[in-house]
C-alpha cells in the first residue's frame, strides 16, 4: 500500500509561510504568467479587506474577478464536476 500525501509544504495554518510558498510558485512560473493577484481576508463583525496587486482594470477589475469566484465556488459546491 503507497501512502500518498494529500498536502505538500508549509502547513495550511501558517498564513505567512503559504504566502511565501505562493509567492515562490509564481516566481517560478507554476502558475503560467500572473498579471494580477487579490487577498480576501476575512474580519470578525466586520466587512473583509480586499488587497488586489498587479493590473487590476478591466477584465481584472475586482468587481468582476470576485463575482467570477463566486460563481465558481457555488457552482462547484452544488456540481459534482467543477
């Protein structure tokens, strides 16, 4: 029986450490060229904080890109294929 690992590299806890790990992935061209990034943190009682990097107009505007992510995300909650 193999064991196969379900996570590869720093925990997933460690906010820092897998920003490094992404910021790492990107300079390394594993995501194919990234023009613009967003963070959404979360805050207690509070609406969340948005940071967005990169060309954030157009077709990257972030209004857009987070409705995109949206849909994404309750279409995939309600599919069995994403």
């Amino acid at each position: 029986m193999k064991i196969i690992p379900l996570h590869e590299g720093p925990s997933l806890k460690d906010i820092p450490a897998q920003l490094r790990a992404l910021a790492d992935s990107i300079e390394a061209g594993t995501h194919g060229q990234v023009d613009t990034l967003f963070t959404l943190m979360p805050r207690d009682g509070d609406f969340p904080i948005m940071h967005g990097w990169g060309d954030v107009t157009g077709l990257n505007d972030p209004i857009i890109q987070l409705n995109l992510a949206l849909h994404w995300h309750c279409r995939t909650l309600v599919s069995r294929t994403p």
